[in-house]
C-alpha cells in the first residue's frame, strides 16, 4: 500500500508533537526535583532545549498578566492595539517568555521589526558599548551615522547614492512624498488599494483602505488611489497570467479620468502588509516601474516592512531589479531599536535646502550602532539565505495543511512572511475574521503568538525572526496544525 507524503507528513507531525509534551512534562518532574534551568545549559539552543519550550496548553492571561493588562486598560487608550493577551516579558531568539513564565514561539518578530531575533547578544553589546558613549547628538554627525550611510548606500542599487537617516517608518514615507513634490513640482500622487504606508497624516493620505482613514475627515489633496494585484481577490474578476497585468493596463484610464494633470509620483509597497501579506504576481512591480519610467513619473518604494533579508534579499527590489527613485526603509533596520531610512538619488535630495529636514532622533548613534550590528549579524549569519530556506519550508508545509483544511483560502509569501487567508470555505472563499481571531488566540494557548492582517480582518501573519530553524518552524506549523484540527 502506498502512503502518500501528506499523511506521512501528518503522522510526522503528531509524533514530534505528542513528543514534545512527554518531554515536557517530563522535564518539569525533574527540574522541580533539580531546580534545573535550562538557561544555564551551554547547548541553548539544543534540540532538547527546543522541545522543553513547547508547552501544552496554559491560560491566558495569566495571573500577572492579568494585572498588567488591567492596568493598561485604565490608563492606555484602546485604539492602541488588539493583540493576543499576553504581557512580554522578555525574549530570546525566537522564544517571547510572559510575565508569567510562559514560553511562546514568536511568529512575529513584534511586527516584522526584530529580524535578527529578539535581544540577540551582538545586537544587545553594539547598543550597550553605544550607550555608555553618546546617544543622542541632533543632527551632529557622528563616526556610526556616517559610516552607517555609507555602509547602507554600497548595499543598494547605483542610483540610490544617499541616505537619510530617521526614526519610524511613517516618517520615512512621509519624508519621500514631500521630498517627491518637491523635486516633481507635481502634486499628484499614485497609490494602490489597500496600501498602508503608516499612520501619520501624508502617508495616510496615500493609504488605499478605510481601516487607515476612517472619519479622520479630507485627506491631503492629489491622491490617486488604483487596484493593487490583489489576484486572490481581484477588483477585475481577472485570473492571473490570462489577465496579462489587466489591472496596469487600466492605470491610464485611471489617471485620465482622476488627475488634474499633475501627477508626479508612484508610491507602493513591493507587497501589501497591513492589506493582507498580497504578493502581486513575479514581474508586476517590473511592470509598473517601466509603466512609471515611460510617464516620467518618481517611484517610491515603501520597504519599510519587506527589507532587511525579509523576503529571502536583502531588498526585496532585488528579486526583480526594480530601481526606484527612492526607497523607503525601517523595521528590521534597527531590529528592535526605533529607526527607518530613506534612500533616494541625490539630484532628488538636491532639491531639499540644508537644514530643511531633519529629525530629533534620526541616525541618533544609538540607532545607528544598532543597525551596524543588525548588518554584520545579517552578513556573518547569511539571515535572507535562512529566510529564504525555511520560508521555502514552512510555505510548503502550509500548502500541505491547506489541502485538508478547508479554511485556508490563500496562502501566499516570500522568505520569512507568508499570509494565511482564513475563508468560510475554499470555494465560497467567504471571509472569516471570527474564526481569525479565535485560531490566533488558541495558538497563544497553545504557545504560539501570531498576528493578524487583511481588509477583512481574517489574514493571520507569519513573519518569524530570521533567526528561526526548521526544527523550530516545525513547533509552530505543528501547532497551527493542532489548532485548525480543533477549530477549522
Ligand atoms: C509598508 C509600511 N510602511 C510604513 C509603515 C509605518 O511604519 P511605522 O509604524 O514605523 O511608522 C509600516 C508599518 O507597519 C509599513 O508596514
């Protein structure tokens, strides 16, 4: 009789999984015996280690969390965030302990930020040695600022020869759309369905979802907003590659019938983030860029989320060789420590006055020593190949789970982030924010903390740290595994 893969694969999966908690369990008989810590154990990282943190079930929150949440709920506004309920207390690679002593495996690294994982011990002594010399020095040049600049400008393509170093993300976007108007002298900007691009009034204003704009009244005038190649969903009812890149092809159209003929800008996310982890299909960007080039128009791309070794590159413009006129960056640049970039063409810059931009905190040394060492440790651990490795893995293992779990509508990803559209059912494809929520939270029960995403509400994000094993990807497909055997 032959057994096909998939049940192998299923079989596999349980065995590890009924292993882990024997292992467990039988752990905590001995180190209640012993006393023994598993963090005093040179081998940290030893398999044993990384079963003995997959634990069963627990409640949450916990006591102490508990306490810690009601606290926020009297003195944090609410708009703050909607988050499983657990209290961090601290973390360690992959691994987030709560303040009740729980042990979670990360799937978020925060929100795509803490990319060489959290509190990694190079990353932890660049911003100690940093700290104990200069932290802030306005925009005084220092040795880690400029060096850093230099660093970042011989990483990217050619044309993006300058960089300008700053705190958030949103203050990276909304720098390069007041910098693109300008250099353009153009009012106009193009943006897409569904894209998020932070929440600050500029960026906001090019966002394309109710979610980011709602009720805050006009947005900034110029704004041209068109359908993103959303092809699980798409505006046109097209199906990709038969459509040939319909939704560019109505861009015209589009512009004809919205601008006042002072569109000078293209801004957009190489995927869609905050829309639901939307991948458009290879060459989309390509498509647009060249779409871009031939109406003279400045591309901005907003990597605030996709770089740093994210999507398996460095850049994720690099899978494609997209060379935009500038290029947002953050996230992931300081991995943990606030910081975010923009990279741009310095004839673009030019058009700024000295003095006409700065940032209280941006490049601050601090920041800037962080990011040094978020380099070397992407360079001296090759972080994108891991990504891209067991990115491989994990999208193949949830392929696997979404033949026989019929709410999993789409699965789409590149390198370590991947969305899972949860749906009714695959066929209706239906969206199911309930069932989003509810597998989010008894993944927390269960020891794995997720995220959600998605116009609908009902994406749940994968983003690991680009730290993460294969053997540890495995805790957390096993228990997404568990969880949608239970709910799905
Ligand atoms: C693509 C993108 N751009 C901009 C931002 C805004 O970044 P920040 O929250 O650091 O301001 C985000 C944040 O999620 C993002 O995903």
């Amino acid at each position: 009789m032959r057994i096909s893969n998939e049940i192998w694969n299923e079989a596999l999966a349980t065995v590890v999984y009924l292993a882990l908690i024997e292992i467990h369990s039988q752990h905590e008989q001995r180190s209640f015996v012993s006393n023994e810590n598993p963090d005093n154990n040179p081998a940290r990282y030893s398999t044993e280690r990384l079963m003995l943190k997959h634990l069963p079930k627990r409640t949450i929150p916990g006591t102490k969390s508990a306490e810690l949440l009601k606290l926020s709920k009297n003195y944090e506004p609410p708009c703050m965030a909607d988050q499983v309920p657990v209290v961090w207390d601290h973390g360690d690679r992959v691994w987030i302990t709560d303040v009740d002593g729980n042990e979670y495996i990360d799937f978020t690294s925060g929100v795509l930020v803490t990319n060489v994982g959290h509190s990694h011990p190079e990353h932890v002594k660049a911003i100690q040695r940093q700290a104990e010399r200069l932290m802030n020095c306005y925009s005084f040049p220092t040795p880690e600022r400029v060096t850093l600049s230099e660093r970042l400008v011989k990483l990217l393509p050619d044309n993006l020869d300058e960089i300008f170093l700053l705190t958030t993300g949103s203050e990276a976007t909304g720098a390069a759309l007041r910098i693109a108007k300008r250099f353009t002298g153009k009012h106009e900007i193009l943006s897409f369905y569904g894209g998020f691009h932070g929440r600050t009034y500029g960026p906001m204003s090019v966002s394309g979802s109710l979610g980011t704009r709602r009720k805050f009244g006009p947005a900034l005038p110029g704004g041209i907003i068109a359908p993103y190649a959303y092809c699980y969903r798409c505006f046109y009812d097209k199906t990709y590659p038969d459509c040939d890149f319909y939704c560019l092809k109505t861009l015209d159209r589009i512009i004809n019938s919205s601008s006042s003929g002072d569109l000078g800008t293209i801004i957009t996310e190489p995927y869609q983030g905050g829309a639901g982890f939307i991948f458009p299909p290879e060459g989309w960007l390509k498509a647009l860029e060249k779409w871009g080039r031939e109406r003279n128009l400045l591309l901005i791309v907003d990597e605030v989320q996709s770089s740093f070794g994210r999507t398996g590159k460095l850049f994720m413009i690099e899978w494609q060789d997209v060379r935009p006129n500038m290029l947002c960056l953050g996230k992931g640049i300081g991995s943990g420590m606030p910081a975010s970039a923009l990279a741009g063409e310095s004839k673009i810059f030019a058009s700024m006055l000295p003095g006409e931009m700065s940032s209280t905190c941006g490049g601050n040394p601090l920041a800037s020593a962080a990011s040094h060492a978020v380099l070397d440790i992407m360079q001296k651990e090759n972080l994108p190949e891991n990504s891209r490795k067991v990115g491989e893995y994990i999208l193949k293992r949830f392929q696997e789970l979404q033949k026989r779990r019929h709410c999993l509508g789409d699965i789409r990803g590149k390198g370590l982030v991947m969305g899972l559209e949860i749906v009714e059912n695959q066929q209706n494809r239906q969206p199911a924010p309930e069932l989003t929520q509810k597998i989010i939270f008894r993944c927390g029960e269960y020891g794995m903390l997720l995220g959600k995403v998605g116009l609908y509400g009902n994406v749940i994000r994968i983003a690991p740290p680009l730290v993460i094993t294969e053997e540890e990807a495995e805790i957390g497909i096993s228990i997404l595994n568990k969880v949608l055997t239970e709910l799905g």
